[in-house]
C-alpha cells in the first residue's frame, strides 16, 4: 500500500471538523483527525493565516514560487483552508452556518475569549447539540491559573519537567521540540474521540477541555509517582535513569550509544558480551545493587567503551541480545531503512512538500495522505459555495 493510496471508507469518513485553532498543539489533533478521513476545515485570519505560516525559514518552494513553512507544513496536512474574520458579524455567521451540521469544533484560545463572539461552548452547543467542542488552552478552563495563556517551554518549566532534564550539575534543559504541546495534541485526539463513542450511546456532544499544563504533569510518570510515594525531590540525572542501572549514554572512541538493560539477565549478557564478571561482584548483581554503587560501576564499563567506535560495541552488544541503539542525528534518523518502511517520511503530488508520515497504522482504514498542506484561503470558494445562506 502506498502513502497515497485511495481507502474508502475512511476510518472518520462522515466527520466534520471546524478547527479554529493555530500554531502547533491543536493543530497537531486535528491533523491527526484528517489522516484518518475527517474532513478538517482550517478557519485562519484573512491576509495573516496561522501565525506559523510565517515563522521560515525553511520554506518550501513549489514551481509557482508559492512558500510553505516547513513548521506550517508540519501539523496541517489534509485539511481545507478558509479565511474568515470571526470578529466580524459575518464570520460569526458563516462559522454558526458550518456548526449546524459539524460533529467537532476545536479551539485554543484562551478562556472565555471566544464567548464575546458567540463562539462559546454554551452558544455553539444549543445550536448543535451533538456538537464535541474541543478546547486546549495552558491551564483549562478552571482553577487558578485558567486565565493565562500557555506556552510549551514555560509549562516545561512550571510542571517540573525541566527540572528532571538535564546534567546533573548543569542547568535544568527543556526537550528538544515542544514535547508538550504535540502530548497535549495526542490527549486531546483521545479526548474527541472519547467524545464521538459516547455520543453513539448518548446522542448528545460534550466540551472536551485539555490543559498544557495538566498534560505535562501526566508525562512526569514515575518520575511524578516517585515524590508521591517517598515525598523526596526526584534529581536530575542527564542520560541516566532514576531506578535501573545500566540506562544511559555511553561513549565509543567515535560517538555515542545507548545501552538499556532493565533486567539482571540482560546485564548477565552484556557482561557475558564484554568479557568481563561484574555480574559476580556483589555491588552489581541484582539492579538495586547496581542503582546504589552506580558511581563506581559506569566509569568501569565506560573506560571499557573507550576502546572501540561505536559500530564494534552495536555489533557486539546486539548479537548478544543485549538492548542498545545508536544516538541519530535527525538526517541518519529520516534516512533509516525502517524509516522508509514504515512510511515515515511522505511526499504529496505535485507538491514539493515533505512531511513526517503518521505512527498510528491501522490494518483496515490506514492514515492517507490526500493533500498537502494548503495555502492561505484556498478553499474559500469550495466551502462558501456549499453553506445555505
């Protein structure tokens, strides 16, 4: 099967989706929505459009000189463009006409913004019922902080994720793209479709409210459970791990690999492997051992590494059946044999346009990918000529 392949039906055939949301997280659940059949229509700002249009370089340059972003391109893939001012009584207008028979509508502003254009959870709801309405906003729509904006790298910050990211004795670090606006994406993905299942049992819509916040704190996981259950501030580790020791980053003569033994049989292996008896020695027989001597036991493996590039110790390390995996720059990564089988990477036709293909396969009614990300308003006349006036 090819990326671009024609599957009918759709896993989503049937969903209408209007998406006044931009920039990244909710964007990212709406793309998702499209891959699969939805049919997503993207409300942007006449002459402006969503704020990532702009933020280039690096474009694409199709024939006709047009430029795409390529942070654009990432999360918009599949949809319909419409350019509507929704402070206008007209844009209102035009957006309650295409609520009338939608099944989702998606907004990231922030709260209560909406409600002076009619454009409110209680205002789109009584004209359709049925309506899921999907709000992502920094904190939600209740408590404290509702009232702020939000934004990735500073509810990094704030939710502790920084904190535990990073070398030890170096300054905390973020992640290295706005991880929690693309895990906030995937919840609110789960929260509409959540939503869609219980409207085939109650025939009625719901408001589906996602924090960036609340998201963030969700990702701490055992990190997070481990303060509740000790009441002890987790450290910050760098490239180790908190509770399994080998896990982390080691140096070849060339590069960097990792090795991952979560269990005391993979670390039999790995010793097996490396000539070596440290899984005789008493401090490193069982894992707790290993977590409590971990400052005497990584510098010995590490003056072992030394000895050799990083292709010897993969070599060695995976025919032993020992997990290990080398550290990619993005090029080696996008460029993978299983990169390409998996259809990871897509191209559009006619269109210059590449992007990162979507990781959710299903058997029977896959991802497609049938349009490329679309210039500003450039279904203006498609969408007007189909809404009843």
């Amino acid at each position: 099967m090819t990326p671009n392949s024609p599957i009918s039906p759709k896993a989503l055939d049937g969903i209408k989706v209007v998406d006044l949301s931009r920039v990244l997280a909710a964007p990212s659940a709406t793309q998702i929505l499209a891959d699969f059949g939805a049919d997503v229509i993207k409300i942007e700002r006449p002459d402006v459009g969503d704020e990532t249009r702009h933020w280039n370089p690096p474009n694409f340059i199709d024939t006709d000189g047009t430029a795409t972003s390529a942070y654009f391109a990432t999360i918009n893939r599949n949809k319909r463009s419409l350019t509507l001012d929704i402070t206008s009584d007209y844009g209102q207008s035009v957006i309650k006409e295409l609520i009338k028979d939608a099944d989702v509508f998606v907004e990231n502003f922030k709260v209560g913004n909406l409600a002076k254009y009619g454009l409110d959870y209680d205002s789109l709801s009584a004209i359709n019922p049925r309506l899921i309405y999907a709000s992502l906003t920094g904190f939600g729509q209740t408590g404290t902080d509702a009232h702020k904006a939000g934004y990735d790298y500073i509810i990094q910050g704030l939710s502790g994720l920084m904190s535990i990211t990073g070398e030890t004795d170096g300054q905390p670090q973020k992640v290295g793209v706005a991880v929690v606006d693309l895990f906030s994406g995937l919840q609110l993905t789960v929260g509409i479709l959540t939503a869609l299942y219980a409207r085939t049992h109650t025939g009625v819509g719901q408001h589906v409210d996602v924090a960036l916040f609340d998201s963030s704190l969700a990702m701490l996981a055992n990190v997070g459970m481990n303060h509740l259950a000790t009441g002890t501030r987790p450290p910050r580790l760098g490239n180790a791990h908190a509770s399994i020791v080998p896990y982390q980053v080691f140096g070849a003569s060339d590069g960097h690999f990792i090795i991952a033994c979560g269990n005391d049989g993979q670390f039999v292996k790995l010793c097996q492997a490396l000539g070596q008896d440290w899984h005789t020695d008493e401090r490193f027989a069982t894992n707790p051992d290993r977590v409590a001597h971990r400052d005497t036991l990584i510098p010995i493996m590490q003056a072992v590494f030394d000895a050799h590039p990083r292709a010897y110790w993969l070599d060695l390390l995976e025919k032993s059946g020992v997990p290990c995996g080398s550290i990619n720059s993005i090029d080696e990564a996008l460029n993978l044999p299983q990169t390409h089988d998996r259809q990871m990477v897509v191209s559009f036709k006619n269109s210059p346009i590449k992007t990162l293909g979507n990781p959710i396969k299903l058997s029977a009614t896959p991802a497609t990918y049938r349009r490329p990300p679309p210039t500003l308003g450039q279904d203006n006349d498609e969408i007007f000529s189909k809404i009843t006036k």
